[in-house]
C-alpha cells in the first residue's frame, strides 16, 4: 500500500524499546526520487537533538493507530551520530552514519540503494560494507 509521506508526519514512532517521539519530516533525494531519512522529533526524550531514521531501520506503518515501528533499540538511537537538522545531510556524515548501523552505501551502485533499486532488507546480501568506527562526539 502507498502512503503519502504528508501523511505521515507526526505519526508516532515506536523503537523496539518503548516511544521515541514523532515523524517531524522526510528528507528526500531528488536524483532517485526517493526518501533517505525520515527525521525523528525527539523533544520529549532526546531534548535539543534531531535524529535521523534510515528506511532500513523502518518496520510497519500502522494508519490505526497513526504509529511507524523502528527496528532500533533506544539506545542505538541515542548513541548514533548527531546532525544538524539546518544543513544538508553530506556524504562523509551518512558513511558514519551507515558504518555506525552497518547500512550499506546507497550510492555504490547504479541504482537508488546502490546495487539494487529497491530497499533490500537481507543484509547477507548486502556484500561488503565498510564498517567505520563510530564514537560519539566525532
């Protein structure tokens, strides 16, 4: 089913370990007309920081109950990379992004998800990502 992403801001977004705020807005990618991150507002847990969801991280979207399942835990999210919502997102940010989550790298490939055209959830098939290490603060 389509869902317009209009509609989707301010769903409720649920991690794998209880609420973690609402869909703020979706950050898009006008060369393949996709959407890379939905951005997360966290205000009432995550004070002052905006977070960004990769669509691998993203379940179910349930319309009854206005809520997007996040396969990440709280603390995945709370340590991930920070970014500043005013800038665009660049390509060194998301490499530690996608290191950080073991994403592999869209733009490795022809198609919008690098080697596929579609979002591939199996990662044994992502081949070989390169795991940057992350620590907060970087």
């Amino acid at each position: 089913m389509l869902i317009k992403v209009k509609a989707l801001k301010g769903y409720s977004l649920r991690s794998l370990d209880g609420d973690i705020g609402s869909a703020r807005e979706f950050l898009f990618d006008d060369q393949y007309w996709t959407i890379r991150y939905l951005v997360a507002n966290t205000s009432s847990w995550l004070t002052g920081r905006s977070v960004l969801i990769s669509p691998y991280s993203l379940t179910e979207v349930n319309q009854d109950v206005q809520e997007v399942s996040v396969l990440l835990t709280k603390k995945q999210i709370e340590d991930s990379p920070s970014i500043d919502s005013d800038e665009p997102v660049s390509r060194q940010y998301e490499g530690t992004y996608n290191g950080y989550y073991g994403y592999p790298n869209y733009w490795g490939g022809p198609y919008a998800w690098g080697s596929y055209p579609y979002l591939e959830r199996d990662r044994s098939r992502w081949g070989f990502v390169h795991p940057r290490r992350y620590r907060r603060g970087s």
